[in-house]
C-alpha cells in the first residue's frame, strides 16, 4: 500500500539535521564502536556525576522509592512535589520570585520547544506569527520544529574578532527587527553549538524588547544557570514574568531521563501542561526521583561550579591547544570564544568546500562532527558563513578528541 503523509507529517518525518545528528549517534555507540564521536551533545562521563546518581539510585532502592517511581502515573504537568520543591530550590538559589504553578516538567526540553514553538506561532487567527532566532548560529534541535511554513525568522550576527585565530557572534541590534507577526524570541544561552554566552546588556536588551512588544523572552539554559552552570564568566540570567526558561536535566548527566523543566508564567505552564496530556500523557518519572531530595540543600548548585564547569573548562582548554598546534599557521581557522558549554565552533574561513562534504570525508575516515549549515535557520537568504563551520564536542576521553581534531586538520589541510 501505498503511504501519503500529512503535509505536517512531511515536515516532521523527513530528513532532518536533528535526525542525522541521532542517527550517527546511535550507529557510533552500537554498528561502529571505532567512530570518533566529536558530532553530538551527549555529556561526559564524570565518575563524581556518575557515582552520585548511582548512589541516587541505591536510595531509591534501599527505601522503597522506586516502587512509585515505577508503578505511577504523575500530573502532566509533573509531581507537584517536584514543581514545589524546584521552585523553593530557584527561591533559595537564584532569587527568582517564582511559585510551583510557574514549573512545567517536561519529557525534554526537545519536546517542550515543539510544544512552545507551535502554542506560540504558527497560524492564529488567519494570519502568520512567528519565532525570532535574534542570534544566529543557534540549536540544531529548533530548526524542524516549526508545523507550518515560515514559522521562524533569524537575524544575522556581527562577528567580531576578538583574539588571534578567535571571534565572537554579537546580536547584531542595527538588524534586529520586531513586527506584528513576532509572537516571541528564543536563544540558547551558553548557545549550542558556539559556546558564546549572551553578554549583561545583550541579554537585558533583549528583554527589554520583548517587554515592550508584549512577548515571551525564551532562554534554553541546558548548559547553563543554574546547572549544570558550564558558563566560564559567571553570566547568571535572572528569570523575569514574561519569560520563558528551560532548565534541562540531560547535561548533569541524565540524558537518558530525558526531563526538562520550564520556568513560564502560570498561562503558558497552564498550557504546556495540557499539551503535554496529550502528546505524552504524563512524563517520566525518574528523573524527578533522582532530583528531589538534591533540590533540598546545596548538591545541586556545587556540582556545576565544582566538579562539571572545571572539567569541561580544561577539556576545552585541550582541544583549543590541540586543534591550534595541528592547523597553526595553515589555513586561515578561528575558533568561537570559549565562553560555555561543550563545543568547539570552528570556522575555516574561505573552506573550498561545503562544510556538508568535509563531514561526509571526516565521517569516512571514522570521525563525526557536524556541518555549520544545520545551524543557521529562519533565513530568507543564504548565508556561507556556516557552509564554512563545523560544530565538534570534546566531551569524549582525550585520546578520542586528540585523533579526530588531528584527522580533522589533515583533511582540512588537504585543501588549501
């Protein structure tokens, strides 16, 4: 029989940069255990991280815990235990004046942006609303998300050379437009895949704007405040009504949970609740158990600054020294500033070929990274920048990072 898709199930169930990024992943990690995986996003393996949910577990075990766990179903807008507790936990430590009917949980973050981007825009009313990408490059994740076409918009960034062979993208506000049709803003902030952080006066600008245009300011915090806080310069973004904040449980370690919170208004918390009753019914369990009792005292908010941000800090010192001593003086290469979460953006300026067929030749010789352009959506020009980018993660063990960044320079060396 022959099989004909929805127009919205053509948008969802064809190839996509998020479908080949997992693809890859999975063949890495079962058919091709020899591939150097510097493409995804998956966290390290940080015996410190790793033994405290281990001992999470055994709790859980030892008292009984992971009966209910198992056994129930919770709200679907999450335990209202966990939702009282991780809004006293954002009280105490970061000062948000927030109660528990401002906490979503969600089964990821992944599936809270779907959910968001299509409350928000799409078609209202007989006519279009969209999502403004104000800093591009930003999440791979987003750019297939939209259910209707022209469902996202982007602005270009400025980039600025701020060391040799380093630069850094800025909100370019010269070109940074707001009409009738802009339903909200998003960001990733550290923003995958560049690492770059949002600087004090980008950030409260932008909030300003969105304030004034009655919209939602929305921050993906995955990698950042308040944990796991791989943010190097201490940048603490302060949830304000109006916003809309996504903390995600994957990168202290718990991908595999797969539950992300969102800090929101009561409206929209409202509403992704009765989404989530029907796309998922209810969301996982698991990693609201591991997180409770952590959510009580200061577990939590030590992790980041002592055990996770040193030792993405010094693995990203590594693989900054080993891909600048393999290109040197080569080719003309810049890394983006080092500002936060778990990559190295690299661009090769001039790169003879798409950074789609570099892939491919790396991707042969059993190294995956991946190709800029998968990052830069919402355009209504082509842009070549990110054809000249490539994203790599060095949150795999070091010898795995040093051989690829090292095969990586040979390829790219074979072209100039």
């Amino acid at each position: 029989m022959k099989s004909t898709f929805s127009d919205i199930g053509l948008r969802l169930a064809g190839p996509s940069g998020i479908q080949e990024l997992m693809d890859d992943c999975g063949a890495a990690l079962t058919t091709h255990p020899d591939m150097r995986m510097l493409g995804g996003g998956q966290p390290a393996a940080i015996p410190p991280v790793q033994q405290l949910w281990r001992e999470r577990m055994r709790e859980m075990l030892d008292d009984g815990s992971i009966d209910r766990t198992l056994l129930n179903y919770d709200p679907p807008g999450g335990n209202p235990l966990f939702r009282e507790a991780f809004a006293a936990f954002l009280q105490r430590e970061c000062s948000w004046n927030v109660a528990s009917e401002n906490i979503a949980v969600m089964p990821s973050s992944q599936s809270a942006f779907f959910l968001l981007f299509n409350l928000l825009a799409g078609d209202t009313a007989g006519k279009k609303r969209r999502i403004l990408f104000p800093l591009l490059p930003d999440y791979i994740g987003y750019a297939n998300q939209a259910l209707t076409a022209g469902q996202f918009t982007a602005c270009l960034p400025r980039i600025v050379e701020t060391a040799a062979h380093e630069i850094k993208y800025h909100v370019d506000f010269d070109r940074l437009r707001i009409t009738p049709d802009i339903a909200a803003m998003c960001v990733s902030c550290p923003t995958n895949p560049t690492g770059n952080v949002l600087t004090l006066n980008e950030f409260d600008s932008l909030h300003a704007i969105c304030d004034a245009h009655g919209i939602p300011l929305i921050i993906d915090n995955a990698y950042g405040h308040p944990f796991p806080g791989v943010i190097h310069n201490g940048f603490q973004p302060q949830w304000q009504p109006g916003m809309i904040f996504s903390i995600s449980m994957s990168k202290v370690g718990l991908p595999g949970v797969r539950t992300a919170m969102i800090v929101a208004d009561a409206p929209i918390v409202k509403a992704l609740s009765n989404m989530n009753a029907i796309v998922s019914l209810a969301n996982g369990n698991l990693g609201q158990a591991l997180l409770l009792p952590l959510l009580k005292d200061d577990t939590l908010i030590q992790l980041g600054p002592q055990v996770i941000r040193p030792f993405y800090r010094e693995r990203s010192d590594f693989a900054k020294s080993v891909i600048a001593n393999a290109l040197g003086e080569k080719v003309p290469w810049a890394l983006h500033a080092q500002e936060g979460a778990f990559f190295l953006w690299l661009w090769i300026n001039g790169l003879p070929i798409p950074a789609a067929e570099l892939y491919r030749r790396l991707k042969e010789r059993k190294v995956l990274v991946i190709p800029g352009h998968y990052f830069a959506f919402g355009l209504d020009e082509p842009w070549q920048h990110p054809h000249e980018c490539l994203r790599l993660t060095y949150s795999q063990p070091e010898h795995i990072v040093r051989e690829g960044l090292e095969i990586i320079a040979e390829e790219i060396a074979k072209l100039f």
